[in-house]
C-alpha cells in the first residue's frame, strides 16, 4: 500500500480506467479526470464501493484553467497528487492528403499538448515534495509507424521525446517520467476503430498475429503502470516500457 494521490487523465475509460483501479487498489488515493465528468464520477464511486478514496473530476486535457482547477480541487479533497498518469488519448485515421490543419491541430492538442499542460500544473507540488512519479501512455505506433495516423503517430513520437527530455530534467528533484507505448489494448478505442473498419481483418484476427496470441487487456498497461510509479522504480526514468504482446520490440 503506497498511499499517495494520483492524478490518472482519460481515467474515466479503457486503459486509463483499469490504471485508476489498480493505483486505488494499491492503497492509493485516485483524482479521475475526464472530458466525461458523469463518467469520471461513476468510476470513482465505484472505486469508493471497493473501499478505495477516489475523486472525480471535469476536466478537458485540453483546458489549462480547468487542469489548473483540477489539480486545486485534487489538493484540496485528497492532498498534493505526486503520481500523474496522463492516459486522455484521442485517435484518428485519415489518409495523410485529407488531414487539415484542423484535425492535425486536435489530434497534437490533446494527445501532446495535453499531456505537456497536465505535466506542467502538477509537478511544482511534486517538487515541492521532492518525490513524484510520472507515466505517459503514447503508442507503439510511434514505434513503428502506422498508415493513416501520420497526425497521431506524430503526436505520440512527440509524447516519447517529450518524455525523455523531462526525465532528464527532473530526475534530481527524485521525480521519475517514463512512458508505455502500448500496442493493441482491447478498449472502447480500439472496438471503435475496428466497427469504422480501420482494422483490416479486426481485433481476433490481429491478436491470431500477436507473438503472444491474445489481445492487450488494459490490466496489462495498470500493471507496468503500477511499477513505474513504485517505490522500487526510483531508478528507472526516461524509459520507453513497450507493453504490446511482442508486436514490437
Ligand atoms: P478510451 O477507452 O477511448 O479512453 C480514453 C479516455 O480519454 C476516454 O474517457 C476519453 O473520453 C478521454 N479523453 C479523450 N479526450 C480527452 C480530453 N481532451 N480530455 C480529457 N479526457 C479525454 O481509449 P484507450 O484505448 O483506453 O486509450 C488510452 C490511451 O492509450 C490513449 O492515450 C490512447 O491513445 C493510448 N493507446 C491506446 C491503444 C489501444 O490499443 N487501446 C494503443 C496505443 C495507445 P471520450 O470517450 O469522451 O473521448
């Protein structure tokens, strides 16, 4: 039981959600920030029901002043949040001729940009407790590229070296950032990108293909999550923790 707050973004689904439970289920207190408040909320109460502490909070990544919001509440109910899990994620597939500056503009702002605004409003507290644990979840489509996702591969490349280069510049205030590229995470993303046909062959098929011959579960990404953001995990900073069934390494 490690008994710290936790910020997790997107937490109100999929991955971010199955994060949300593990971090509660290890003792830890849990902020759910969503662009969804009522489902952000729900999970939370159902964390509560498991008999863990746990919060949930409107917040749009893509809104500073309510990120900021955000993190005072958390303060406020919880106390100072030393873990960040930024999972709020949104894909896209477009054929790289069709892509506007518009839709290349929201893919980076949430994904990115986000990721960078939630960073920025929570480390002063955890510099100011001189410990803090930070995971990114960008894609192992930045690994290997993928066709039609130039503007999502581009952004979560971006999540990567991002995470790299504030690793290196936090690491002395005894805050670590890494990153889990996952690869394939049976959630409501991936479900709805196979029902708009851009899954080929579709979720079975690719797990047929996958070394390890299954789909990702999002309990797979909680699990090196819950890692990352241990104690035991002090030296493991700016890292790349590919979770994907051996579909890339
Ligand atoms: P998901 O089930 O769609 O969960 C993402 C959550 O983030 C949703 O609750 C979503 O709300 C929320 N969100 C989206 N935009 C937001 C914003 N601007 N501010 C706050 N919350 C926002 O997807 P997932 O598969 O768990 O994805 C989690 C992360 O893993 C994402 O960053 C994704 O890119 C990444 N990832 C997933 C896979 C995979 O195979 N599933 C693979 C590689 C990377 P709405 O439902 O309202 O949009």
């Amino acid at each position: 039981m490690s008994g710290r707050v936790a910020i997790v973004t997107g937490g109100a689904s999929g991955i971010g959600l199955a994060i949300a439970e593990r971090l509660s289920a290890d003792g830890n207190a849990v902020a759910i920030f969503d662009r969804d408040g009522d489902a952000a909320s729900a999970a939370a109460a159902k964390l509560e029901a498991n008999g863990g502490k746990a919060i949930g909070v409107t917040v749009d990544v893509t809104d500073r002043a309510a990120i900021d919001e955000g993190v005072v509440y958390t303060g406020a109910q919880l106390d100072t949040p030393t873990i960040l899990v930024n999972s709020a994620g949104l894909d896209g597939f477009d054929p790289f001729l069709t892509i506007t500056l518009e839709k290349w503009q929201r893919i980076i702002d949430v994904n990115l940009t986000g990721t960078f605004q939630v960073c920025q409003a929570v480390v002063p507290g955890m510099i100011e407790a001189g410990w803090g644990r930070i995971v990114n979840i960008s894609s192992s489509s930045a690994q290997g590229g993928q066709p039609v996702m130039t503007h999502y591969v581009a952004a979560k490349a971006g999540v990567i070296g991002f995470t790299k280069a504030l690793a290196l510049e936090l690491g002395p205030q005894g805050i670590t950032v890494n990153t889990i590229p996952p690869g394939f995470i049976d959630t409501p993303m991936l479900r709805k990108a196979e029902g708009r046909g851009f899954l080929g062959q579709g979720v079975e098929h690719h797990a047929g293909t996958t070394p390890v011959r299954r789909v990702g579960r999002p309990e797979d990404i909680a699990a090196a999550c819950a890692f990352l953001v241990s104690e035991e995990a002090s030296y493991v900073t700016g890292q790349v923790i590919g979770v994907n069934g051996g579909r890339n390494t």
